[in-house]
C-alpha cells in the first residue's frame, strides 16, 4: 500500500509540477559526462551475454558527454549478490575480482570479468566507481554497504558509483542474446553522422537540419527479429522480450525518455522539439545536437547507437 | 422524622405597588378620561398560576429551624418573574433558596382594565417543617422506595444557551401529569421527590419548539440531564425555519479527552469546503497531513494507527483519493468527537486516537432537501417522515473533477485519460422508534473512486511506470443498530455491519493489487446502573472478513524511517491470499461516580487471527470537579493494536509477529462555562511505545521484526468559544507542542531519529462570524512546523534499468520550512416562506502561499527544487435547501 501511494503521490506530483513552479531537467537532457549502460559480452561468443561458471564475460561500460569525453579513472569490483529483497545492490560476501584504474584514460571502463569454476549464483553483481575527468577514490571497503564510496578523489572531475548485474546461465532458461541497434532516423531518412562535440556551428552543412519550433519525429530501428522469447520468473510463463530504449539529446524536448519496442511497435519514435530560449538564443549558424539511444533488453543485453543533427533558427 | 415543607403552610399575602415603570399606562388612562369624570381603572392582581417548591437549606432543616421569607418581586406582562430580591434577610441559606423559588414562579399578569401590566408585589415564603410522624416499624431500606429527583438544564443545540423559562411535564404512564415545572434564567431546573418509574418528559420551549424524552428514574436517585433545544429562528423576526427540536442528553465522560464538534460547525470550518471530517485538522493534537492528503495524524501516531468510526463500525476509507472530499455528507452528521488519546476501552486495535463520526436523525416534520454544487462536486440529500414512528433521509453525491481534470494536466505531459477521475458516495438512513423504549437505525451507504490513465511508453524518469496505471476503491454497507431501554437501570446497544470492499491499483504488468472481501462487523454493548453511583459496561465488538487478495509487486517495506528503497523492478511472483480474517474483542468498564471525582477503569482483551495471538489492555481514567467549572482530569492505559497485513502475511511478511504495544499516560485541565459558552483546557501526555513492527535491512528474512520502541511527549492548549445570540462569533484555539520519536533497533547505538510526521508545533486558529442579515464570515490560520524527511546525498546507477537509486542521509535529519496558510470562507443565505438558497465561496490558501512539501530531484538526484504544495483553490458553490 505505500508503494502504490508513493506512485499515485509520484503522478500527481507530476501532474502538479507543470502548475508548481520550476522543475528539475529531465533525465534525457544531456548536460554532463555520464555513464549510460555497459554491454556485456562473453568472451567466446560475443552474441551471448549470459556467462557459463569458468567462462570471462567482458563488459564494456558506456559514457556519453554533450562534448568531448573526458578521461575515466574507475574502481570497480565483482562479487556475488546478498539475499536482500530490495535496494542498492550489495556483495554477499568478498569480491572475486577487483578492478582498479588510477591512471586517466581515454575509454570508458572496459572489463573482462571471469565467473569461477564453481560459481553458484544465477547472478553477478558489479559495482564501483567511475571518475570522469578526475582520479577515482581508493578510500573504500569493498564488502562494505556502498554508501560510504566516494567517486572522485577532490573537486576534480564528474563521478558516477555504478552497480549493474550479470546473469550467469546456470541452466539453459537464462541464456540471452544480445540485442543489436540498426538505425536512427529523422524524419524517416536515416542518421549516418557522429560528432565529437554538441553545439557547435552547423548550418548548410552535413547535418540534416530541424528548425526551431519545429516538431520533428525521430525514430529507432532494432534489428528486426531478434526479440527473444524466455520463461520470465515472476510470472513464470513464456514472455517475448520488451526491448527498452533510453532516450538522450544534448538540447530541446523529447515527448518520452524512454521507448519501447514491442509486438505492435517494432521501430517506436519519439517526438523532438527545440523551442527559443531567451537565456540561450539560437545563433543564426545554428547548434549541433547529439542524440543517442541505448536499447536494453532488461536480461542483461544491450546495444548503443550515437548520431547527430543540426538545430537550425 | 422530619419532612419536607408543606404547601399548605404557606401564607400568601399581596401587597403592590406600581413601580414607576408602570406608571405611563396609568396615567394615560387617566388622561384619556381627563375631559369628563376621572374614572377609577379596573385593576386586577396578579394570580400564582404555578408554584415551585424550594429547597430546604439542609442545615436549618438539620437543626430543625423554621422561617418566614418576604421577597419583592416584580412580575412581568407574561406572568414571568423578572426580578426578585429578599425585603429582610433570615439567613441560614433561606434567603437564597426562597429567590431561587421565587424566580421560577409563573403568574397569571395583573391587568388594568384588561391590559396586562408589569407590578412589583410582595411575598411571603415560609419555610415551616412538619410535625414528626409517629413512630413506625421501620422495613429494611431495599424495601423501601425512597423518592428519586430529576435535575438539569434546557439548553439550545446551536450555542449552549440556556433556555430560561422552558416549561418542563412530567406525565405518568397514563398520561396524567405528575409534576411540572419552568426552567430558571439558567436553563436549569429540578423536580424532587418523584416516585420511582418512568415518565414521559416534555419540554416546551416556546419558539424553541417541544420535545418528549423517557427517563428513568431510579429510587434515591438524581438523574442529572441536559436537553437541548433546536431554536425555531434566528436574529430576524421574520426568519421562520422550524426544524422541530432535537435534545441531547449527555453522557458522562468516559475519555480522558474528548473534542467534539457540533453540527453547527461541522459545515462552516474554512478552507474544509464544508467538509465536516475535515474540521477535525482544527483540533489540538492533529497533525497536518502533506498535499492536505487527508491522512489522520494523531499525537505524532502514523496514520495507521488511528482510527475512524462511523457509528462505533471502522471506517475502510475515509476519504476519496485519499484526501478530497469524505465518504459521507456533512449535513447527515450530528457531531465529531474526537480522542486523541487515552480512550475508553471501547475502542481497540489501535494505538493512536479515535474519531468518532455519529449521524443524526432524520427530520420527521416534512420533506426537507437540499440541493448542491460546487467546482469539487455536486450533492443531493432529502429528508423524509416514514409514517408516524419512522424518518428517513437518502443522499447521494458525484464529484466535478473529471470536468476540470483535462484542464490541469501539463501539455507536455503526454497521457491519455482511460476514465477520468471520478467519485459518487450515496447514503439512506431510516430511523425507527417501534416502541418508547426502542430505537431501530438502518444505515446504508457506499462509496466508490476510480481512475485511469495511460501513460504510453512511460512518463517520467521511471520506465516502469508506463502502460494503464489504475485506482478503484469501492465499498457499500449495511448497519443495522438497535438501542433497547431494558429497564430504569439498563440498557442494551446492538450493532451489525455487512458489506462488500473492493480495492484494485494496477500498473502495467509489474504492480497489481486486487483486494476483495466481505467485511462484517457486529458490536454489543450492555449497561447497568445498580446504583446512581456506578455504571458498568460489557461490550463485545467482533470484525470477521472473508477475503481474497491478489497481488503482483514488489516486496512489501516498512516505509516510516526510510527503510525502504524498493524498486518497481524488484517484482515477486503473484501471490495470491484467501482466507477469514476474525478479530473479536471483548471490554468490561466500571465508572464510579464518586462526586466531585468520577473514576473509570477498564480491561479490554482483543484476538487476531493473522499472528494467532491475544492481548489484554487494562486503562484507568479519573476526574476531578474541583469547582467553577474547573475539572482536573488524568489518564493511563495500555493501547496496542496488531502488525499490518502485508507485515504478518505469509511469503511477504512474518507470521511470527506479536502485537504492538504502547502505554498513554495524561494530565490536564479543563475549564468549562457554558453560560458564556467558553470550552478551555491545558493537558500534557506521554506515550511510549515498544514491540514496533520495522524492516530488516534490505527485506531480508524474516523480512519484519517486533524491535522498533518510540516515545511521544508533548502539550496541547485549547480556547473554544461557541456561537451564542449575544456573541455570535465561533472560535476555536488549538496549539500543540509535541516531539515524537522512533528507534528501530534499540540493542544497537542507535539514537533516537524523528518520526516521519513529527511537527514540534501546530498553531490553529479558526474563526466565524454570523453578521446581520443572514452572512457568515470566517477564517482560519494555520502555523505548523514543516515536517522531517531524510536527505539525499548521492545516488547509485542502476546499470540494469538506466535508474538511479537514492543514497540517504541521516534519518528524517532535516526539516521542511515552516508552513503556514489562511483559508477564508463566505457564505451569503436567503431565506424564503418555505426555502432557503446559500451562495458560498471558500478559499483554501487565500494568499497562495508556496509551502514546501518536499524535494523533486532531477533523476541523478543530483539536483533538486522545492515541492511545493497545493496553492490557492477557490470553491464557489451554491445551495438550496428545502
């Protein structure tokens, strides 16, 4: 009963936000460097994300930035799960393997995780901290509850404490194949540019261009087919995969964070909209815009597709 | 032996004189006969038409002394008495008994010339005992049956006011008239020396109308009453709405505080929008609930621990939506009473307070109705007679919302409506009075709030929350209630509930609750008087429900004190419960009537079926008059009430569970004058509180465990002056001053932490002002500290859903601002030879003040901004009633 008034109190508030004043930015606004997903290989069979006791499973964490990425500094270790019904993700006991970076580097953090031998979990929890732009605090217990980690060392640098899970195929049910992007596309013609860094002067070149106050409908293609059907374990029946994908552009509007790709929408869209803002006019070269999605399909695999458009007066 | 002064004895002579008043109408009689012959006026005295015996001072009847009285006393064109005063003192206490005689007397007027006219006569009273009788065998004292007295008061319904001059019959089982009497200036009056048995008790009030009670009245006994007196018209002469009269007779207390709100002001409390269970926020000891939600929030108790009744049967659901408007018509309600703690046993499995919601009867002299709109939500109710024994009242109600709803949703927020919100609540009673000695009330009502939406591919930072999200909450019932006057001494209360309770909230596939039982509750209540000093109650109230109750979700939490961080995600696998909930209770009271102190304990043991567990809850309550309408009062008792379903359930919950357990303890001061209508008082309190039902970290088994202990200490101060003819303004003061705490694991270092609802002040101060020519005004402010939640100093990427999850800091460690609000109601009636037609407007939160009820975070939590609460509402609306 308080979950369902802390949702109805979450709705209306909501609801209210509109008529009460500012409200924070949304989460699909890109303002800083952070951490999006991590994709999760096995090393032998990068289709697969589900890894056998004695196999190595990479995961490949993902950081997006509105300009250049910064470097990464990171702490991270793997563990396996307490028996905890809810919450922050917490180790059952010592870490089997511990990763340390406190040397920037370029890339996001890239581990090769290898489950033991004799692992008996359905789980693999990792959890850490990533510093973005700084060195990664080293202060820290790893068996202990997560609230006492610091990302960062200092004022340097922009930190994320992460916690994801592996799913560890102890039996053939929980095998999962990775879902892979195939397009974004504006206005129904296809993205194909990257850039480094948003908001940069634009107009009359490479980039497809929206004009301010304009509606423009941006839509995401997976690969089609590859929704996999499984045995879902709370409803314990057979279920095809959802395929959720979240949303980010570095500036405007987007009628959603998050979409969904399903029997009757297999290439969902999402409305874009870029209105004039007095604090931040829109000069006459106009702005580059980064827009990403990062598809999940809420089993452990991921996929992620960066592209860009020009945001024109 | 002695006996009582005769009547017989008394010597009447008369002596008047015009007093200077008087003198005009003489004299213009004699000027209009100035041209001719002066003729002599017809003057014809005064004639003693009703006599009032007084009473004897018992000293001078206890040394045997005898005395005569002359008082002066000025008789008005009425026959009243309007003044009265001793020519020669005799002491002893005769003087003032004789004028207390005296003043009661009715005449017939003296005339002159047929005209009544005001004299000031002179009388003699004598107070003369009888010879004593001749010895006699005396017969054992239970064989004989002494001669009982009725005493009390005439009041009116609407301020207290005395009804001086109300005549007041009593008439045997035949029909003859056994004695009669007035009421005095006070509204006060006393009949003595009454056979033992029942009368029927008619009290005429002139313009206040009449009234018939059956009493009782035992051998050697005061039965002490108070009627009250519904008055026929206000201010304006021509203002003529008879809704007959209505008396009530008091009880003596059995709380050690209880705070009622009569049907005057249940309607009238600004910003409530004529919300009768919403007055009770005005009342010391009630905390404010965020978003004016409507949870009851008691002495720093959680809402769950309080509990509503309607007719002694638990309310499931007092308002819709959690907080818009109540289940139930304000204008079918008599009164709201209120215990903020220390209740009689009669009331069980709870911790915090009581509120009692009582009904009223329906009118019986016509059809009556009203008719209602509002922007919130439009109302019908109508009153009827049921032929001579019998009235009934039907009322049924639809909210406005789904008018306004579209309206108030952000464009950018893109949803679509499945069913707008909606409410109806319907209500008829039938009130049966069989026999003198029966009272039969029927009690049907239901209520019913749903919702839907769909919110797409998720709205907001979650994306779980997306697809259909739905409310439905529906409950009808039945209630039977027969009260039976068994004998002079004893009486029987009955009470049985039927009726079906649906609540279903779904979201997309990962939250559904469905909850569906049969609730049936039965209550019986038998009280005896052996003697007019004792008063003894055994009652047994039992609750049985059959239910079902599916639910898909995540683990349920202990949400007080922020263990609980569940994720949508963390879904179990659909649990499914059927089973018979029973929990019976059984309460034995005695009340001592040991003047000036009166002395209540009690012993209530009450079972529960879901941990298979008893518990017994001794409580002792005690006054003392100690004169000039002061009474010190006092209070202890233990109060426990049995874990939440979802605690003890099993799979989700822990079966092991015991009861809850918590100690009230108080001490106050009350000050009570009703002859200017003023209600004060000062108590202090302190609970504590142990066995506390709390999570373990993180929902790990056993999931819940009894370790939690609180404390709650504090002061509350009320004023309540009522509206009266002379004064016609309504305020009510409340101010409390409180701390309420909580340890979850008490073995540990753990401090103490504050409770969730904690508010160290709450100032209320609400006003009403009736102004010529049928307007009201009124205005109510609020001050309340803000209230404690926990701060968010980082969060966690959940990697697996693209969430983020809070870190917390120390427990409810920071405050909200202060809030503070003021909320205005007028109301303008017009009033017709048959109708009545109100135009009102109520403003919550006149000066939109932006009170902060919390934080919205961005979805990093990162950043943060107030959550500000509800602003300015303007409810105009319009009444007419029949």
């Amino acid at each position: 009963m308080k979950l369902l008034v802390r949702v109805l109190l979450g709705v209306l508030a909501l609801a209210s936000v509109g008529a009460c004043g500012e409200s924070p930015d949304p989460g699909y606004l890109l303002k800083r460097q952070r951490v999006v997903g991590a994709i999760r290989t096995v090393v032998d069979e990068p289709e697969r994300t589900t890894p056998r006791p004695g196999e190595t499973v990479r995961m490949a964490w993902q950081t997006i930035a509105p300009g250049v990425v910064e470097s990464h500094t990171w702490l991270i270790l793997a563990c396996a799960p307490s028996d905890q019904a809810f919450g922050v993700p917490v180790c059952g006991g010592p870490p089997f393997e511990i990763f340390t970076q406190t040397t920037p580097q370029d890339g996001a953090p890239v581990l090769e995780i290898e489950v033991p031998e004799d692992y008996e979990a359905e789980q693999v929890v990792v959890l850490g901290a990533i510093c973005m732009g700084g060195i990664v605090s080293t202060d820290l217990d790893p068996t202990s509850t997560i609230e006492d980690l610091r990302p960062c060392q200092g004022d340097e640098g922009t930190g994320e404490i992460v916690a994801g899970t592996i799913t560890v195929e102890q039996r053939p049910g929980l095998r999962n194949l990775r879902p892979r992007l195939m397009s974004l596309s504006l206005r129904g013609e296809e993205l194909t540019e990257t850039i480094d860094e948003a908001r940069q002067p634009c107009a009359g070149g490479s980039l497809p261009e929206v004009r301010l106050d304009e509606e423009a409908e941006l839509t995401i293609t997976p690969v089609p087919d590859q929704r996999e059907t499984f045995v879902d374990p709370v409803l314990e029946e057979e279920t095809v995969e959802e395929l959720q994908n979240s949303l980010f552009v570095t500036e405007g509007t987007l009628n959603r964070r998050f979409t969904f790709v399903d029997e009757g929408t297999p290439a969902p869209m999402v409305e874009f909209l870029a209105e004039a803002d007095a604090d931040d006019p829109l000069p006459d070269e106009g702005r580059s815009v980064k827009f990403i999605v990062v598809m999940r399909d809420r089993r452990g695999g991921e996929d992620i597709l960066e592209r860009a458009f020009c945001l024109v007066p | 032996m002695l006996g009582p002064m005769r009547d017989s004895a008394l010597v009447f002579s008369v002596c008047f004189a015009l007093a200077s008043t008087l003198l005009p109408s003489v004299t213009s009689a004699q000027a209009d006969d100035e041209e001719g012959e002066q003729a002599q006026p017809v003057v014809v005295p005064p004639q003693l038409e009703e006599f009032v015996e007084a009473t004897y001072p018992p000293e001078a009847q206890e040394a045997g002394l005898e005395t005569t009285v002359e008082v002066q006393i000025t008789i008005a064109v009425d026959g009243s008495v309007t003044d009265a005063s001793v020519v020669e003192p005799q002491g002893n206490g005769f003087d003032e008994a004789a004028l207390e005689a005296v003043r009661r007397f009715r005449f017939s007027p003296a005339t002159v010339d047929g005209t009544p006219t005001p004299v000031r006569i002179r009388y003699r009273y004598e107070f003369t005992l009888d010879e004593p009788e001749p010895e006699e065998e005396l017969l054992p004292e239970e064989e004989v049956e002494r001669p009982g007295r009725l005493e009390g008061r005439v009041l009116t319904v609407e301020d207290d006011e005395p009804v001086g001059g109300a005549e007041v019959v009593l008439t045997n089982e035949d029909q003859s008239i056994a004695r009669r009497t007035v009421a005095a200036e006070d509204g006060s009056f006393r009949i003595g020396e009454l056979p033992p048995g029942e009368y029927q008790v008619r009290i005429l009030g002139a313009e206040y109308g009449d009234q018939t009670q059956t009493e009782s009245i035992g051998a050697g006994e005061v039965t002490d009453v108070v009627y009250r007196l519904r008055s026929a018209a206000e201010e304006a002469p021509d203002d003529d709405l008879s809704f007959g009269a209505t008396a009530v007779v008091e009880a003596p207390p059995r709380e050690v505080t209880r705070r009622s709100i009569g049907r005057e002001q249940l309607t009238s409390i600004p910003g409530t929008r004529g919300d009768a269970l919403r007055a009770v926020e005005i009342l010391p000891g009630v905390a404010r609930p965020a978003f004016g939600s409507g949870a009851l929030i008691v002495r720093g108790a959680a809402p769950g621990d309080s509990q509503a009744f309607l007719e002694g049967i638990p309310i499931p659901l007092l308002y819709h939506f959690g907080g818009l408007t109540s289940f139930i018509q304000s204008r079918l309600l008599e009164r709201v009473d209120f215990y903020p703690g220390n209740f009689s046993v009669r009331y069980g499995r709870k911790m915090g307070g009581v509120l009692e919601v009582e009904t009223r009867d329906p009118r019986g002299d016509g059809l009556h109705g009203v008719a209602e709109l509002s922007v919130i939500d439009v109302g019908l109710l109508a009153e009827f007679p049921l032929g001579e024994n019998a009235t009934g009242a039907f009322g049924l109600r639809r909210s406005m919302i789904d008018v306004v709803f579209n309206n108030v949703i952000p464009e950018d927020l893109d949803i679509g409506v499945t069913q707008l919100p909606v409410y109806y609540d319907w209500q008829a009673f039938v009130t049966w009075r069989p026999t003198d000695r029966d009272k039969v009330k029927m009690l049907a009502y239901g209520s019913s709030d749903r919702f839907e939406i769909f919110a797409g591919d998720s709205i907001g930072d979650d994306p779980d929350v997306r697809g259909d999200i739905s409310l439905t909450t529906r409950f009808n019932f039945f209630h039977l209630n027969w009260t039976r006057q068994i004998d002079s001494r004893s009486d029987l209360d009955i009470d049985v509930q039927y009726g079906p309770t649906r609540l279903n909230f779904g979201l997309s596939d990962l939250i559904e609750f469905d909850l569906l039982s049969q609730q049936i509750y039965t209550r019986m209540e038998y009280t005896t008087r052996p003697t007019s000093k004792v008063r003894l109650i055994a009652g047994l109230d039992a609750f049985v429900s059959p239910f079902t109750l599916d639910y898909t979700g995540p683990a349920p939490c202990q949400g007080e004190g922020g263990n609980c961080q569940t994720d949508l995600d963390d879904t179990l696998t659909p649990i499914s419960f059927d089973g018979v909930a029973t929990r019976p209770g059984l309460y034995l009271e005695s009340a001592f009537d040991l003047a000036p102190t009166r002395l209540v304990v009690g012993l209530r043991t009450d079972y529960d079926s879901t941990i298979d567990r008893w518990n017994l809850d001794p409580r002792f309550s005690g006054f003392l008059d100690v004169g000039g309408g002061f009474k010190l009062k006092t209070g202890i008792g233990l109060y426990s009430q049995p874990p939440e379903f979802q605690e003890s359930a099993e799979v989700i919950g822990n079966p092991n569970l015991d009861w809850i357990h918590s100690v009230h303890t108080g001490l106050g001061v009350e000050y009570d004058n009703s002859d200017l209508g003023i209600k004060a008082g000062v108590e202090g309190f302190y609970k504590y509180l142990w066995d506390r039902v709390v999570g373990t970290d993180n929902g790990v088994p056993p999931r819940f465990i009894n370790e939690g202990v609180g404390r709650i200490f504090g002061m509350e101060v009320s004023f309540r002056h009522q509206m009266r003819r002379e004064i016609p303004l309504f305020v009510q003061l409340s101010y409390t001053l409180m701390r309420s705490e909580r340890r979850d694991d008490p073995d540990s270092d753990q401090d103490w932490r504050l409770f969730d609802f904690d508010q160290t002040h709450i100032f209320t101060l609400a006003a009403s002002y009736r102004l010529p020519k049928n307007w009201e005004v009124g205005a109510a402010i609020r001050i309340i500290s803000g209230n404690p939640y926990t701060p968010i100093v980082g969060s966690v990427y959940n990697e697996d859903r693209d969430t983020y999850l809070p870190l917390y800091g120390a427990n409810n460690s920071v405050r909200n601002p202060l809030f503070h609000r003021v909320d205005v109601r007028v109301e303008k009636k017009w009033k017709f030879e048959s109708w009545m037609l109100a135009l009102f407007l109520d403003i919550r939160n006149v000066y939109n003040q932006q009170n902060q009820e919390g934080l919205i975070y961005s979805n990093d939590f990162r950043e943060s901004t107030p959550l500000t609460g509800l602003p300015i509402i303007p409810a105009l609306g319009i009444r007419g009633e029949l």
